[in-house]
C-alpha cells in the first residue's frame, strides 16, 4: 500500500512530539487514513541533542534543502518558528507543490495574507490547526463544524501562561512578579515572558480566528492588545469583591459591518464558565446564530497537545490524497472571499463598563473630584469600594462605572493626571458585557 511522505523542518518540542506520535501510532493511523504515513526527512540544525525520542538513522539532516528539494516528499510539516525563515521554507514548499502543515500563530497572523494566496496559487493546502489552543480542535471546527453558523462572538483564554499567573495572583494572592518568577522556573514561562503577558501571543491567535469566521485577513496590526503586568494581588481581590474573576481575553465580536478584535484583562462575572478556566488551560467560547454558546477547552501548549493538532493535519491531508481529491479547501475555508473586507472597530469606539483603582491622598473632597472628572466626560459611577488602610501615604479607591465609551474614558483619565489628590497612575481594567452567566 503506497503511503504518504512527510517531511519535517523544525525538531524542537513539538517536532520530537510529531515524530513521537506518527511513530508510536503508526498502526493505529494508517487504520484511520487508509494508508501508512512515513517521514522520510526531519531537518533541524542541532542534529545531535537529546529529543527523548529515537529517531530512525538517517532521518536527520542540518540542511532544509533536503526536505526541500526532495520530489518524494509530500507534506512538509514547518515547526522552526519565527518569520522569515519559516516563510520562506513554506512558500519554497508550495512552489515545489508540496502541502504545509505549519503551527506557526505569529507567521499566520502576520503574513497570513501572502500564505493564504501562495496557497492557493499553487493548488495546495496550508493547514495550521496547532496554531491555536495547543490540542484544542478549533480550527477544524470553525472551518468544519460551525460552518454553517455566523459567528457573533469570540470570547477566549488563549495564553496558558498568563492565565496561569492570573491563576496564582487569584487564588494565592501573590504579586505579579513572584509569580512570573516561579513560572520561568517551572518551565511554564519563557525568561522573559514578554509575548505572553504583554497580550502579543493571544492577539495573533485571535487574528487567526476572525480571518477564519469572516474568511478573509486581518490585518494584525489593527487588533488592540495590553497586557496583564501592571495587575496587583489588589486589582485581583477587588474584582472579586464586586462578584468578578480577572482574565486576559482575547474577544471578537460581530458588529454589522465591523468587528471588535482586542485583547486585554477583563473583568467577568465570577460565574461565568471562563472566569473558572485555571492554570495553564485554555478555553474558547463561542455564540453561533444558529448554534447558540459553545465551549472548547484544554491544554493550550506543550509538547503533545500541540503535536497532537499537528498530526490531525498531517491525517487529514493523509485523507485527501488517498481519495485522489486535486482541488484543495482554501485555507480560510472560503470558496468567495465576502465583499467587503472585515472592518476592524477602532478602540476608542467601545462601550463596556470600567473598573478604576485610584491611589490617593487620605482627605475630603477626593471623591467629589474625581467623580467630577468622571461626569464631566459623561462616565457614571455604577460601585464604590473605599478603604481607610493607608499604603505610603495613599489609601485605595476602587470604582466600577456604567457602560462608557473608551474615548471619553481615556480623555477623563488623562484629565486626572493632573489632580493634585492623585499619587499614582490609574488602573483601568474593562468589565466585558455581553457574557451569559453560567453558561458554556
């Protein structure tokens, strides 16, 4: 029986984990697609470390060429990261007529345009279902199992290392940098973390989402993104005495002819299904016209969940070829590009409802100030926590507003900047509307 040939570019953790699995599966594989698959070529430029896997001899090679330039080679499987290089061993693949299976968010995300077309160009497919949510199949089921629904809402936890620093700040009520301290150590975090806490990884997996719910590309640089590293123990603890869990989410939401895209912490209510996503979880929610809420959930990371995603493609693909099928599903996973390109919403255009710390002097009149400023920009307290303790001369005071919109919030913070009963900057966290209490 003829099999398919694979060859693979890239054998850190998840390339060990892919040839871990088309070698411990393989009989259980070829039963599923019909045929064996082989992996005739990996291509890495350390040859020599220890994978904690066998490799079978003369697999190795420092040089990508021979993957490449290989005409036996069906699939190339690029898992080196990064930009450049990667793009040009996946459009180099393509010329060469070879499918691509890649778990590359930030090439996806900021090049996907050019692959997108590549793609098709060639007649191949570009698949990528590891380049968001680790093992969660979300790829496949935007592009499969959700196609017949309009997608409204996108709302996830796509960064396993900032939810799991979230996490700890929650529950132990530990301080930031501690925290992202213990997770370097660990191994949960990379030293530093900087595209992880600052929201950069999750905007490109959500970039990855919005092109595939509206079938055309989104231009990464248009998504809104801020980071979780001026949270403290007492943000976290505050939210949760007004009934809410802080988490960095990654949301897209349908808005006739624009899209809100955007990642940043957000307040959600304590009994809602993500505010209970710990760890180093991941989880996306969905609201579907037809389909109602949905959830998917699990491990966002690490080396067998996301090889897991990346052998699926490679079985998928595996599939096609042994049905004889010539033409290739576009790798957004729509036939017609829609009309109208999506139109990403400004910032300053969101309405949602804010929480504020202030730090500030301890005397009379604060309150009335700052509540001033507030509805002179047409800001509405909705709650207010106030707390005596003084901390290096300031005392904390904490406040949730109604539905505001983000340029007025903006113009009354930088307002206050200059109120004399102010001793620190700001912190604004955005309360997310629009969630459904205690469902999936």
């Amino acid at each position: 029986m003829k099999g398919m040939n694979i060859g693979i570019i890239g054998f850190g953790t998840v390339g060990a984990g892919t040839y871990e699995i088309l070698k411990t599966n393989a009989a259980l594989i070829a039963r599923r697609v019909g045929m064996p698959l082989n992996v005739r070529r990996i291509a890495d430029l350390d040859v020599v470390s220890d994978r904690g896997v066998v490799v079978e001899p003369g697999l190795l090679t420092a040089d990508a060429e021979e993957v490449l330039e290989d005409p036996r080679v069906d699939v190339v499987v690029e898992l080196v990261g990064g930009l450049d290089t990667a793009k040009e061993f996946i459009l180099r693949a393509m010329a060469q007529r070879k499918h691509v299976v890649t778990a590359n968010k930030a090439l996806l995300a900021e090049c996907g345009d050019e692959l997108y077309r590549a793609a098709a160009r060639h007649g191949v497919n570009l698949s990528f279902e590891a380049s968001v949510g680790g093992g969660i199949p979300i790829i496949g089921a935007l592009r499969k199992g959700l196609a017949a629904n309009r997608i409204q809402t996108i709302m996830g936890i796509l960064n396993g290392t900032s939810n799991y620093i979230l996490t700890r700040m929650t529950l132990e009520g530990l301080p930031y940098e501690r925290v992202v301290e213990e997770a370097v150590k660990l191994g949960f975090a990379e030293d530093p973390p900087t595209l992880d806490v600052d929201g950069t990884d999750a905007a490109h997996k959500l970039v990855i989402l919005v092109s595939l719910a509206y079938g055309t590309p989104v231009p990464f640089g248009e998504v809104y993104r801020a980071g979780i590293d001026r949270l403290t123990p007492d943000d976290v603890r505050f939210a949760g005495e007004f009934g809410y869990r802080v988490k960095l989410l990654a949301i897209a939401r349908e808005l006739g002819d624009r899209v809100e895209a955007r990642v940043h912490p957000a307040m959600i209510p304590a009994d809602h299904i993500l505010a209970n996503v710990n760890e180093a979880y991941n989880a996306i929610y969905l609201e579907g016209d037809f389909l109602g809420p949905n959830l998917y959930y699990g491990l966002g990371a690490g080396r067998e969940p996301t090889a897991s995603a990346v052998v699926s493609d490679i079985m998928d693909l595996a599939r096609q070829i042994r049905l004889g099928r010539t033409r290739p599903m576009p790798p957004l996973a729509h036939a017609e590009e829609p009309g109208t390109p999506v139109r990403i919403q400004p910032m300053e255009d969101l309405s949602t409802a804010y929480y504020f710390r202030f730090s500030a002097v301890d005397r009379p009149g604060v309150l009335s100030k700052i509540s001033g400023v507030l509805g002179e920009n047409r800001i509405s307290i909705s709650s207010v926590i106030q707390k005596g303790r003084e901390v290096n001369g300031s005392v904390p005071l904490v406040m949730l507003t109604h539905e505001a919109r983000e340029s007025d919030v903006n113009r009354a913070l930088s307002a206050m900047e200059g109120l004399d009963v102010l001793t620190d900057r700001t912190v604004m966290i955005r309360v997310e509307k629009g969630v459904r209490h205690g469902q999936a």
